[in-house]
C-alpha cells in the first residue's frame, strides 16, 4: 500500500511508522491520520511483526494537529467539529489499544495531539532534543485525548494543560514517568529498535494479555469513560469556538502562522 505522509516498513520483526511531513514538522492533517489508521491495521492484521515503533523523520516528532489545515477548512459547529475531533482521538488511541506493544521514538517537538500520541503509546524513548508539552488552551484550542492527568496525576497535569506548556524538557518528562529512556540524539533509531527487538523475543500472545491487564489497571477506574467524557467537553469547546481561537485563526489567515503565535505568546507574562 502507497502512503503520501507516513513511511510504513517492517524489519526484523517490527513495524516502523514514520510520520513524514518534515516540511510542516510532521504535523498530524487529515490524510495522515488516515494514513496512520491504515498502517495500524497493517501492523495489527501482520503476525510477523511483533512490536510498532512510531517515529518522525527529521529534527520533530510532530507538532500536533495540522492548524494550517483548520485554516484553509474553516470547520464551524458541532456538526462540522464532531467527526474530526472522533478521527483525531480514535487514531491517538489506537496506540493503546493496539495488542501488540507500541513505542514513541521522539526527538525535538512532540507537542499537542502528537505528544498525546506519545501518551497512548505504551513506552517512549527521547532524545536529548525531545521536549513535549500542550500548548492549546494558549490559543483557546481544547484537548482531544486527555491522557496525560491519568498518568502524571491531575496537579501536574493542570499545570500543564492550564499554562499551555509547549517546551516541557525531556528531563522532566523522564522525571514524570512519561519518558522511559533518554538517549543521544544520534541513538535514538538503535534504541528504539533493541528494544522492540527484546519485545519481539518475547511470545506474543503473552505480550498481548500482559498489556491487557496493565491497561486495566486504568480503564477499571473509568479512563475510557473519562476520556469519552473529555472529547465531548472538547466538542463544547470547539463547536461554538473560543473567542481566542477566533482570533488567533483570523491572525493566521490574514498574517501567517507565525504571527499569529507571536500574537498569543505576547499575550503571556514572561519569567525574568
């Protein structure tokens, strides 16, 4: 099968996913989600591959859903928003409930719906120039797939998501459970791959049911009903639009992207 924005290969037993849109940081638009969709069912229905690897080619990982893309669609009301709010969360999610295991190789931004793509997986390994965060409440966007609170606690969570933090350092997010491993930048590729190798050495089936019984741990306590609950707020938010994303959109139609996120960072105090 041919893709356009994604590189789909498996080697040595493991599905390598590389999102591929380097000129617009890999941002994650209509077409590439359903491109990621389809390599997952590849991944999935194949019984020689044995782990996924998702990756970026070039310096990111992804800066989030694609808002150029938002631009030239002008998406209005719930009836508009709702499908493309269902497909950006259900192609997050697959990540998670996909029964063979799931690795985020990241390096530089993994921001937004990507970095909550990087949630859903269930390890991620960074390179010293990862850096993470959810910038959309800065531009009066909501979150589509509210992982993070269920795994960092909701304190720290709310830090995040409130302040809109976009340069969260790997550090941290190894300090946060939300890294498993920091590598050089250099060795991020061979680091992904040992240790999708160590996965695949492993009988799959009892890889499957292991996941199974982690994820529980979470969703017996109401993560899916809560991140339902969650891309319905979401939907609240985005079917009538905030009065900042109004402006921030009409900024970035009449000036560009970048002056619009020069207008919506100069709204912000600056730490001296």
């Amino acid at each position: 099968m041919g893709f356009e924005t994604i590189v789909y290969r498996v080697e040595a037993s493991v599905a390598h996913l590389t999102l591929s849109r380097p000129a617009r940081t890999n941002a994650l638009n209509g077409r590439m989600l359903e491109e990621i969709n389809a390599a997952m069912d590849l991944a999935e229905a194949d019984a020689s591959s044995k782990a996924v690897i998702v990756s970026g080619a070039g310096a990111a990982f992804s800066s989030g859903f694609d808002l150029k893309e938002q631009m030239e669609r002008r998406p209005t009301g719930f009836d508009q928003w709702k499908p493309i709010l269902r497909k950006d969360f259900d192609v997050v999610m697959r990540f998670w409930h996909c029964p063979k295991p799931t690795i985020a190789a990241v390096r530089g931004p993994c921001l937004a719906g990507a970095f909550e793509l990087s949630l859903a997986c269930d390890m991620t390994i960074a390179s010293e120039t990862a850096f993470f965060g959810e910038p959309e409440l800065k531009f009066g966007a909501g979150i589509v797939a509210m992982v993070l609170p269920w795994l960092v606690g909701p304190k720290i969570a709310k830090e995040i998501i409130f302040l809109g933090e976009d340069r969260l350092s790997v550090q941290r997010a190894r300090e946060l459970g939300i890294v498993n491993r920091i590598v050089a930048d250099d060795a991020l590729e061979a680091e992904a791959s040992l240790v999708a190798r160590h996965l695949c050495a492993i009988d799959p089936n009892l890889l499957k049911q292991t996941k199974r019984a982690i994820n529980q741990t979470l969703e017996r306590q109401g993560m899916l009903d809560a991140l339902e609950t969650a891309l319905a707020i979401d939907l609240e938010i985005e079917g009538p639009g905030s009065p900042d994303k109004m402006a921030f959109m009409d900024i970035a139609r009449a000036d560009g992207l970048k002056a619009a996120l020069a207008w919506r960072d100069a709204r912000f105090p600056v730490r001296k």
